[in-house]
C-alpha cells in the first residue's frame, strides 16, 4: 500500500505534500523524500540535497553523497531532472475504477508497447504540482524521478537509452 499524499490547510488555502522516490540509475541507488510540499521546485528541494555548484563541493565536502564522493558531478548546477512517460497504465476516467481492475481475458492479452516510453526532463525551476500535473506524468503510486548529471559521462548514455 502506498502513502497518500497529505493535505495541509494554510491561510484557508489546502495544499499537499507527497512522497516521492528520486532514483540516481548511475549509481543503482536512491532517496525516499517525505513530504515535498507541492509548490516546493526542484531546485529548491535538490539544494537541501546536493552542493550549488563544484566549488560549493570541494569547500564542503561533506555535501557531497557519499557514492558520489569520488568524482562531484551532482551538483544542482548540473543535474537533470527526468520522470518515466506513461510509467503505470492511466485511469480511464469514463469508466469506474474498479471495473478497470477486474481481470479478463482481454486485459491478459494486452501487452504495455515499453519501445513508445521515454523519460521527459522536469525542469529545475518547476514545481512538483507542475510535473505532476504534466498530461504525460501518470504518477505509479508515490511519485519517481530520475536524477543524472550533466558533467558524467554517463549521461550520454542515459540520453541515448531513454530518448523519445
């Protein structure tokens, strides 16, 4: 079972905060983040995770993750930013849920066409409400991103294995 989003109330204005999985595929690691306030960018989130910029890093190394320790690509200055197109099957809104979830022969027949998914870049200045909302974003659960830096040389790797 997944944790649902919580809603908070200020001002009279109701806002939420969520879960969601940052996924680092270069280093076959990840975060759990509790609570990410919906209006909260990513840039604002990955800054309380990651040094600003190179230099930040090698003053404070102790910014720096540990499975990153020996190289400081991720910095928030060169990271991106990515989510998984169409990452669970969406709800069609026109029929109810639970008929959706009902086994049948047709629905075991269907086959996902993985070869149309790719990742879309969120970017920095965003805020989680916008990836969320984006039409492509279909949320599977509790929210995930994927997290590469520009300056490692795995980043052409990624790009050329998840373009569109």
């Amino acid at each position: 079972k997944f944790p649902r989003p919580v809603v908070h109330s200020d001002s009279g204005v109701e806002m939420m905060s969520w879960n969601a999985m940052l996924m680092y595929p270069e280093f076959s690691t990840s975060d759990y983040i509790q609570e990410w306030h919906e209006h909260i960018t990513f840039r604002e989130q990955l800054s309380l995770m990651f040094p600003a910029t190179s230099k930040a890093a090698q003053d404070n190394p102790e910014l720096v993750p540990e499975w990153d320790r020996d190289n400081t690509y991720y910095t928030v200055d060169k990271i991106k930013v990515y989510f998984e197109e169409r990452y669970v099957r969406p709800f069609d809104m026109s029929k109810m849920w639970e008929k959706q979830y009902a086994k049948s022969k047709e629905r075991e027949l269907e086959e996902e066409d993985y070869t149309k998914k790719h990742r879309v870049e969120v970017k920095l200045d965003r805020s989680l409400l916008d990836a969320l909302s984006d039409p492509q974003y279909v949320v599977p659960g509790v929210p995930v991103f994927y997290i590469v830096s520009t300056a490692s040389p795995y980043f052409e790797i990624y790009k050329k294995q998840h373009a569109g």
